[in-house]
C-alpha cells in the first residue's frame, strides 16, 4: 500500500467514524438529501413485508382489516420520521405520509414491483451498501 493509499484509506475511517450512529445515524442521516428518508423507506418495506405475508394465516380474511391498519401505521411512522428527523414541513411530511400509508395500505406485496423500486429509489435504499461503507464505486 503506497503512501497516498494509506492517506485516503485514513480519511475515509475519518469520515465513517466521525458519522453518528453507523448504519441507524445513515437511516436518519444520510449525507444526500433524499424524497423521503431511508428510515422511512425500511419502514414501508418492512411493514409492507410483515403485514401481507401474515396475511396468509388468515387466509386474506383479514384483508381488510390489515389494509386500514397498514395506512394508518405506515402513514403514522412516515410522518414522525420525516417531521421530527427530516425537518420536512407539516403538509410536506402529511404528503409523504399519505404516500407511505398507500403503498403500505396496498392489499398485495410491494417488494418486486415498481412501487418497491420506486421506495428503493427515492429513500436511497438502493445504494444502502455505498452509502453505509463509504465507498463511492
């Protein structure tokens, strides 16, 4: 490893290590401003995962009781997490609410479809590996 390696190597620990909280500082943090945040986006999908994929205990008998509890939770969290982490204004982060209690509310898994790429995309999940490790590849 030659000298300038090592320099750059030392900044780039530098950098990591002077973000807050790793990976959770990133989901609330990100260094690039994103549409919505990615703690938001990992709320979508995971409720989105957790909610459609019980489903299937009941046989979709609970559909429509799942659907309700969907928007209000991914509505609810997407709120909280853009107002008081995002600094969004109010009708800016009940815009993104409404979005995220949607997408959750959808009676169908997101993950694999163009609404789940569109989550990825713009809370910058798809790029978690890079922004997390700090590598710009």
């Amino acid at each position: 490893m030659t000298e300038s390696e090592k320099v750059v190597t030392e900044t780039e620990e530098t950098e990591r290590s002077n973000r807050p909280g790793g990976l959770v500082g990133w989901l609330f943090n990100p260094k690039q401003r994103r549409f919505i945040l990615p703690a938001t986006g990992l709320w979508i999908l995971v409720l989105d995962w957790l909610l459609f994929s019980s489903n299937i205990l009941t046989a979709w008998l609970a559909t429509p009781i799942i659907v309700v509890i969907g928007f209000v939770l991914g509505g609810g969290g997407a709120f909280l997490a853009q107002r008081k982490r995002a600094n969004d204004a109010p009708w800016s982060a009940a815009f993104k609410a409404l979005l995220a209690g949607i997408v959750v509310g959808v009676p169908w898994p997101i993950g694999g479809t163009l609404i789940g790429g569109w989550v990825l995309l713009t809370s910058g999940l798809a790029d978690a590996r890079k922004e997390i490790m700090g590598r710009s590849e």
